[in-house]
C-alpha cells in the first residue's frame, strides 16, 4: 500500500472514531415521531456523599450531587438529543438536586415532581411508586416525548432489572391503565 494510500485510510479511520455514535436508528425514528417516556436516571454523582443528612429537596449540600463528569454527561445528552432532533415536551424530575440539575442541564427545563421519585417516603408502602407507574403508562401526545429525570432504584421497582446505570435512558412505551414497555435503551455510550 502506498504512503498516500496507508494515509488516507489512518485519515478516515481517524474521522469515524470522532464521529458522533448514535442508538439505533430505528428507535430514533421512532422517538423522532413522539408518544413515548424517556426515563433517565441521574448522570455520574459523588458516592462519598449521600442523602442522609439532608433536611429539603433543596439542601443540596446535605446530598449526593453531580461531579463535574455528569454535568458534562447531561450537558451532552441535551446536545445529542437536539443534534438528533428528538421533541422533547413535559420535564419531570426528582425533587433531588442531582435529577433537577441532569434535566436543567440536559433539557433547560424540569418541573419537580414527588411522583417522578416514588412516594412516600416508607419503603414498605405498596402504593409507594403508583404515581410514577402512572407517569410511565400514561400517553404522551406524538410530536413530543415526556421526560422524567430521576433515579435507578423506582424504575427497577417497576420495570425489574437491569439497573439503569447513571445517564442512561430507558424508552418506554406508555400503554395506558397502567401498562408500560420497555422498548429500548440508551447507555451514554450510545450516542
């Protein structure tokens, strides 16, 4: 292979693995035409903090909160899902500071919401997510997607495993009365 020839190719090899990857083409056309729940759990928090000193939603200090790594994380999902042109409508987020912060970031907007987290506060409660499972079944006008900023622990209580890593979004198809599917999924490294 010539000098000019081995060149080139290093220069496309080069080029392909600085473009932007994307999730599968066919679910981005399908968000594209809106009617579906984008639940993503938080970006990449500070593990050496947690929750249980907090007295509010807003004593951020008293919480886990984003590293600067997920606010870039969520800074880059509102780019790729703009870059993708992927209508966003409704932001629900989790009242805590790191799941308001991903959706300001990544969505410029989020409306906090103690159904986006599961309530009450006791574990034991069994209606303790039927404000979310609603959130999640209800149908979303085409055109737009719902989002819902929140955490890994209510969605798994709902939709069973895997654990949806930090960033990661989970497509969800509303089907009404309370009935949900799970119809893909987005790791950061997807896009």
């Amino acid at each position: 292979m010539s000098v000019a020839r081995r060149s080139c190719a290093v220069l496309l090899l080069l080029a392909a693995s600085h473009a932007p990857a994307a999730p599968d083409n066919a679910l981005v056309e399908r968000l594209r035409e809106g009617g579906y729940v984008l639940y993503m759990r938080h970006t990449s928090t500070d593990f050496s903090q947690n929750d249980s000193n907090s007295r509010s939603f807003e004593d951020c200090a008293n919480q886990r909160n984003l590293t600067d790594k997920g606010r870039g994380e969520a800074r880059a999902v509102g780019e790729h899902i703009k870059r993708l042109r992927i209508p966003v409508g409704t932001v629900l987020a989790s009242p805590f500071c790191r799941t308001m912060e991903t959706a300001q970031l990544a969505f410029g907007k989020a409306t906090p919401m103690q159904e986006a987290r599961g309530g009450p506060a006791q574990t034991e409660d069994p209606k303790r997510y039927e404000g979310l499972k609603k959130l999640l079944s209800s149908p979303v006008p085409k055109g737009e997607n719902r989002v819902i900023s929140s955490h890994g622990n209510p969605f798994h209580a709902l939709a069973g495993p895997p654990y949806l890593a930090e960033g990661e979004i989970a497509v969800v198809q509303p089907q009404g009365n309370g009935g949900f599917s799970v119809v893909g999924r987005i790791r950061l490294t997807d896009w």
